[in-house]
C-alpha cells in the first residue's frame, strides 16, 4: 500500500495530479518522489525540454506566387501552466495546436513579402515568424525558444522565370564579354600597326642618314643564320652569298662602311 502511495517524477519531467473528486490539481511536481492517494488520484507527466518539430506549409506570396515552407520549431511545456494546459489540449499537446497555429502565422508573414523578397530578406522574414508564433503559443501555455526556416521552395512556373532570367544574364554577360574582348584586340591591332609604322619610319630614317645600317642588319642576320645550322644535326654548305656574309661589291672590291 505503501507503494502505491508514492510516484516518481523524472528529470526533465514534471507531474501533475488528477483527483477523481476534485479534479485536477493546481499545483505542479517537479523532479523527486512525491505522495498521491491510492485509486483517488493518478499523476500525469509532461516533458518540460526543448523538443523540436518539424512543419510543412503551402501559403501565397504577396505577388500571388505559391511558396512551400518548412519551419523547424523549438518547444516545450509552459511549466508554470501544466493543469492549463493539460485541461485543454492534454499531453500530446504540440501535435494539437503547433501545426495550426504555424500554418497561421506562416500564412500571415509570408502574403506580406514579394516572392523575390522571401529570398534577398530571409532573416527579416524568420524573425518575423518566431515573434508572431511566440505570441500566439503563449495563448495555448506552449514556449516557444527558436523558429528556423528549413526550406522555401516556389512554385514551377516562378522557378521556370527564375531559371529563365538566370540563363538571359548569363547571356549577357557572354555576350558583354565577346564585345570587350573584341574591343581589346581591335586596340591591339591599332597599336601593334603603329609601331610598325613607328618602326619603319626609324629604320627609313637610319638607312637614310648611315648607309652602313644595312650593312649591320645583314651581318646580324647571318650571325642568327649560322648559330642556327651550327646547332642542326644536318651537315650543310653555303657559301658567303647564302649567308649574307658576302661583303665585297660586285667586282670584288671591298663595300664600303
């Protein structure tokens, strides 16, 4: 009998106490062994820690676009109000009044903000939706701690536009790209034509005033010739007219410098 009279509360639990004359008992029981009445009375737990839960939603944008949302929800039992709160929703509260109340509020935040908007202020929208759930668990004895946006997902024809604006901006850009490109080397040639003609006018301008440039420029391109062969693996014969060596004039006189 003795046995019967005593029940325990667990950590992370509190009790409550239903009488089957009086009812239930205001009071709360936290963690321990506590006393009850044999047959009168039986103790009723709730969890009292943070439990998650997970929701799906389907709401409409402000711009009439269909959004899927799933929130991940931070709970737990108002330990203050436990016969309250078992008086109206009982234990298996959060399956009772979380799925409603989210559909709800997300129904609510989500119609104020364009379909785009979701996306570029998404803190600003999670945080809208964690105030308002707060206060609307308040009203059933429920905490809640943490609201966190899983997954945002719109419907086929938005994401079609979407995948179609992002594949014209990156045509853009290409095409953005290929002009510049094109710029570039249209500059390019411009400045290797005038050094070019930079270049010939110098030379044109040394040939004028020494007559022995291109006398230099010939001895110069026979030493390139002859470095050349020397490194071939082929043997090869050549006179002083084939390597541009050859520096007397026509009738054997010596050129002069």
């Amino acid at each position: 009998a003795a046995v019967n009279s005593l029940y325990t509360v667990q950590g992370g639990y509190r009790a409550i106490k239903f009488n089957m004359l009086t009812g239930l008992d205001p009071m709360s029981y936290e963690a321990g062994t506590h006393i009850k009445i044999p047959l009168l009375e039986r103790p009723i737990f709730f969890d009292i820690r943070q439990q998650p839960i997970s929701i799906q939603s389907s709401q409409g944008s402000r711009d009439l676009q269909i959004v899927n949302t799933t929130v991940r929800i931070l709970f737990k039992a108002n330990e203050g109000n436990l016969p309250d709160l078992y008086r109206s929703l009982g234990v298996n509260y959060a399956d009772v009044v979380l799925p409603s109340i989210s559909n709800e509020v997300l129904k609510s935040v989500i119609a104020q903000y364009n379909a785009s908007e979701l996306i570029t202020r998404r803190p600003e929208v999670s945080a809208a939706i964690t105030a308002e759930l707060q206060q609307r668990a308040k009203d059933f004895y429920v905490d809640i701690s943490d609201v966190s946006i899983v997954q945002m997902n719109f419907g086929k024809e938005y994401t079609a536009a979407v995948e179609s604006k992002q594949i014209a901006q990156q045509m853009a850009e290409r095409a953005r790209f290929k002009v510049e490109q094109a710029q570039q080397e249209k500059r390019g040639v411009i400045i290797l034509a005038e050094g070019e003609a930079e270049s010939a006018r110098l030379i044109g301008n040394a040939i004028k005033n020494n007559h022995s440039f291109l006398e230099l420029r010939r001895m110069e391109a026979a030493k390139t010739i002859s470095q050349t062969l020397a490194k071939s693996q082929n043997k090869l014969t050549l006179d002083a007219e084939s390597l541009l060596l050859n520096l007397a004039g026509p009738d054997g006189s010596q050129k002069k410098q």
